[in-house]
C-alpha cells in the first residue's frame, strides 16, 4: 500500500512539473503524435489489411497462406537462410574481433577498416559483385566449374555468400566492442595458474562473450530476414518473404495477401529484436572493476594465430575481390562479352540517374538532420526526465528497428495513400512520404547513441541550468546537445548512411517525381546493365565516404574528435 501510494506521488509531483514547462509538455505530446502516426500507424495498417475481409475480422488470408506451400514455402526458406547467415557471419565476426583484440595481428587498422567497410554500401552491391565474378559469364565462372562442375549463384548458396558478406561486419563491430570490454587480467591470471591457452579461450573468454555472441547473431539473423535487395537480384527460383510480399503487391496487385506476408516476415524479426534489446543485451558476464590494469596481450601459440589469422585474411580478400570486381566491371564496355575499358558507362549513368543522384542526396539531406534532433531529443527525454508514459515512447521509438522494411514500405502505402482522422493528408507521390519514411526508419540508432552518451554525462551539469532559470528545451539545446555532440553526428552519419543506401522499404514509396539511386542501380540489374549498375554502385560509396570525411572533420573541429565509422550498423 505505501509502495503504490509513494507511487501515485512520484507521478503527480512528475505531472506537476511537466505543467511548469508548457513547452516541453507540448513537446511531449507532438513527439507521442509522431510516433503514433508515423511508427505504430503504419504497422498497425499491415496487420489490419491482412485481418480485416470486408469489414469484418477474417483469417482466410492466413489460413491461405498457411495452407499453401507456394505461400509458405518463403517463410521456411527465410529463416533457413537467416539462421546459416547469422551462424557463418557471428563465427567470421567473432574470429576477426578475437584477433584485433587477442592476438599480435598486423595492421590491425587497416584490417578493422576492411571488416567494416560493406556497411557502408548498399547489401546488393555485393551481390552484383557476385553476378560479375559467379555469373554465367562471371570472370571466375570457367575456372570454378572446372574445379566443382556446374553450378549456379542464384540461388542459396550465394544468398548465403553474398549475405555473409553483407552482414558479418554488424556481427564483428558487437563483438569487438564485448571483447574490448573484457579485462585481459582475467585470462593472464588463468594463464598465470598453468591453463593453456586454448583452456583459457573455452573456460574465460568464450563463456564472457555468450551475450555478445547471442547479441550478434540475432542482429545478424534479422538482417538476413529483413534483406531484400540481395534476394531481389541473386535469388533465383529460391524464394524468401521479403521478395514474395513485393511481388504479390506490385505483381499481383493484392494487398491483403501481401500484407499477411509481411506479417509473417514481421514475427521471427521482432522476436529476435526484442529477445536481443531486452533480454540478451541485459545479460552481462564482464566483470569491470575500474582498476588500472597491467594486463597485456600474450603472445598467442601458432595453432590458433594460424585459423585465425587465415579467416581474416580470407575474408578481407574476399571484401577486395568484390568491391575490385565493381571497380573493374564498371569501366567494361560490356560485361563478359566485350572487355574493352570505357568511360561511357559512367557518362550513361549520369545522363540516365542524374535525377536519381539528386533525388537521394535532396532527401537524405533533408532526412538526416530532423532524424538526428529529433533522436537526440528523445534520448534525451527518456533519460533525464520523468513523465507518464516515457517507457511506451522508448518502446514505441525502437519499434521500426524491429520491422522489417518492406512492412514498413507497405504499411506508408497503406497508412497514407488516402486521408485518415489520424492524419489527413495524403502523402503518397510526395517526397514527404520519403523523407519521414526515412527519418522514423534510421532514428532508433540515433536514439541509442544519445542514451549511450547521456549515461556518461553526471546529471547535476543540467541541473545547475536548471536552477539557474533554464527550461529544459533551453538545457538541451545550450547545454545537453553539445556535450552529446560525438554521438549526434553518429547518429547523422548512420541516418545518412542507411538513408543513401535504402532499398527494402522505400521501394514501395517512390514515384515518378522522387527516386532513389538505389532503385535505379536495382534496375540496371534487372536489365542486365551490369557495367552501369556497376558504375552507379561506385559513385553511390564515393558519395556516402565524402559525407563520413565531412561530418568527421566537423566532429574535430569542435574539439571532440572521435572515430564517428564505428558507430554504423
């Protein structure tokens, strides 16, 4: 009785001084409004098309699915390839942080940047590399048949390939950081005591690294189950969820049907998400003391250096054998018939993407630093202040990372294509669609990295601001923001990244007026326009390491200089 009566006074004594700053209770209220529209609306719209028959509650469309092999075939092979992407990509990211992290490996840079390089171009990209080098006429293509006979790339072997790719540097960045963070004392006094080093990695550093290693591979898993520009391009007669939902609303023109496969596609992805956020991510075996520690890497004996030392290897080969295919491929006249290098690839892709090289860089342009705001001033929200209803607007906030893009593209169509008593404007063939698309899509990583920052800031610096007279929308703009300044721009260069490089859900939302580079690079494809897909590829990475160079350089000149690369992904 007391605990509920304490309770019920914590929050009137919250409501009375959210009353005192009107400001931040409107703040409040509209961040909330946004949320509702343009997060749970959407979501809530899929699910409703795929249940709602006429007006009436109905589950014909899952007992169709269901029922079906054609429909639930997709399903079964979604979650086959996600499971052995999310193994091989966890293994190869564990592999590379233990030897950056646990082994004398040189040019341990150079070998960080290369591990992490894929995240920032678009998934497919590596798939088009594979097309050039696997293909029917791939430049490898000859030399493999004659070792293993034929074969195809389409298909699961190269989703599983391509994806690995794609996605095992997510894996290494979770896995590198739960490394670092365990003290290297621990394992030096297992070997003090006698252990051998394999002994030590069994009993200390792999048992201390099981969250990290559940972390990675549920991350992984639902990339792999969100993909859709890989599947699109390289899938073959192998068909997945995310590809199958498109095709049955843009093919077939069914709404309902193609929602329900959302759906379907929606639930093993947010199991993970939040099996991942709010289980796994709580769980923690590393002891951290804060005492200096003298502790250093020991030299590692050569039967572990050598497996090693040879995945990471391999796999920064296979990173340069891709990305080089791209580079060579899109200087070709014509690829696999006519090799003779040209420049007109490039000249094609301007007069052809022009409008689609604008189009992205206007959009994310104007995406990135609404998403980036409006992500700080949220964390900042569910840190410092208390107020009724702020663990629904965390939870809420994080919800489209859950979502796989293309429920999130169907449900904009869905959401916004005719006026609403929730919103009534309609979005549909506007570059807003795009824009808020974009900006609700990548704001939960912004989110996470003002929390992160928040945490580490002593909350007493705000309140003297307070004291002194400020409101809260005033400490947070001259005070909060710029001490959380390194994880903004973070957070401005994730959204910018993921919003040049997006494909699964605004695929749904462009028109004729507004395009993206993407889905003209996703086009040449499909066209079979390799050397020009390969040429768009290029300029699209050139583009997003120009704004890393740029938002990097204003990090420094503000005197808080740090690597902002590592937070992506």
């Amino acid at each position: 009785m007391r605990s509920l009566t304490r309770k019920s006074g914590e929050v009137i004594a919250n409501l009375r001084l959210i009353w005192k700053e009107p400001l931040l209770f409107t703040s409040i209220i509209a961040i909330f409004y946004f949320l509702i529209v343009f997060v749970a609306y959407p979501v809530f719209g899929v699910i409703k098309t795929s249940l709602v028959v006429k007006g009436k509650l109905d589950f014909s469309n899952y007992l169709a699915v269901f029922s079906a092999r054609y429909y639930f075939q997709p399903f079964l092979n979604s979650m086959f390839l996600g499971i052995c992407t999310a193994c091989i990509g966890t293994f190869i990211g564990f592999i590379f942080a233990f030897g950056l992290t646990r082994t004398t490996l040189p040019f341990k840079p150079f070998f960080r940047q290369t591990a992490t390089f894929p995240i920032i171009s678009p998934p497919f990209v590596v798939s088009l590399a594979a097309i050039l080098l696997f293909g029917r006429a791939g430049s490898l293509t000859p030399y493999v048949k004659e070792v293993i006979g034929e074969y195809s790339i389409y298909g699961l072997g190269g989703l599983i390939l391509v994806e690995t790719i794609a996605y095992a540097p997510t894996a290494f960045l979770v896995l590198y950081g739960v490394l670092m963070a365990i003290d290297p004392a621990l394992e030096e006094a297992s070997m003090d005591l006698g252990a051998s080093r394999v002994k030590v990695f069994g009993t200390v550093t792999l048992p201390l690294s099981f969250p990290g290693i559940a972390s990675a591979w549920l991350l992984v898993f639902i990339q792999s189950l969100a993909d859709f520009g890989n599947p699109m391009v390289i899938s073959g007669n192998y068909r997945v969820l995310s590809v199958q939902a498109f095709l049955q609303i843009t093919g077939m023109y069914d709404l309902a049907r193609g929602s329900t496969l959302a759906i379907l596609l929606l639930m093993p992805t947010a199991v993970a998400f939040f099996l991942q956020k709010y289980w796994v991510a709580r769980k923690s075996y590393v002891t951290v003391t804060g005492k200096p520690t003298g502790a250093t890497i020991k030299n590692v004996e050569w039967y572990i250096k050598l497996p090693v030392y040879s995945i990471c290897i391999l796999y920064t080969a296979g990173v340069f054998l891709f990305y080089g295919t791209i580079v060579y491929g899109s200087f070709q006249t014509l690829w696999g018939v006519n090799p003779t290098l040209t420049l007109k690839n490039y000249v094609q892709m301007f007069q052809v993407g022009k409008d689609y090289i604008l189009d992205s860089l206007t959009l994310s342009s104007l995406a990135t630093p609404i998403s980036g705001v409006l992500g700080m001033f949220i964390a900042f929200l569910i840190i410092r202040k208390k107020f009724m209803g702020r663990g629904l607007m965390d939870f809420i906030s994080m919800l489209t990372f859950a979502v796989p893009g293309t429920v999130v593209g169907i449900g904009y169509i869905l959401a916004f294509n005719r006026p609403s008593p929730i919103f009534p404007i309609v979005l549909t063939g506007t570059a807003w669609i795009i824009i808020l698309l974009l900006v609700f899509r990548n704001m939960p990583v912004g989110i996470q990295s003002g929390i992160a920052a928040l945490h580490q800031i002593d909350p007493s610096i705000e309140e003297a601001s307070t004291d002194l007279g400020a409101d809260s929308n005033t400490t947070f703009r001259r005070i909060t923001l710029p001490m959380i300044a390194p994880a903004f721009f973070s957070g401005l260069v994730y959204s910018f990244v993921k919003a040049m490089t997006a494909i699964s859900a605004v695929i749904f939302v462009v028109s004729g007026r507004w395009n993206l580079i993407t889905v003209a690079i996703l086009g040449f494809v499909d066209n079979s326009q390799y050397a020009p897909a390969a040429a768009m590829s290029l300029l699209l990475i050139a583009i997003v390491l120009i704004a890393l160079g740029i938002i990097q350089m204003i990090v420094n000149r503000i005197g808080r200089g740090t690597r902002i690369t590592s937070i992506i992904g």
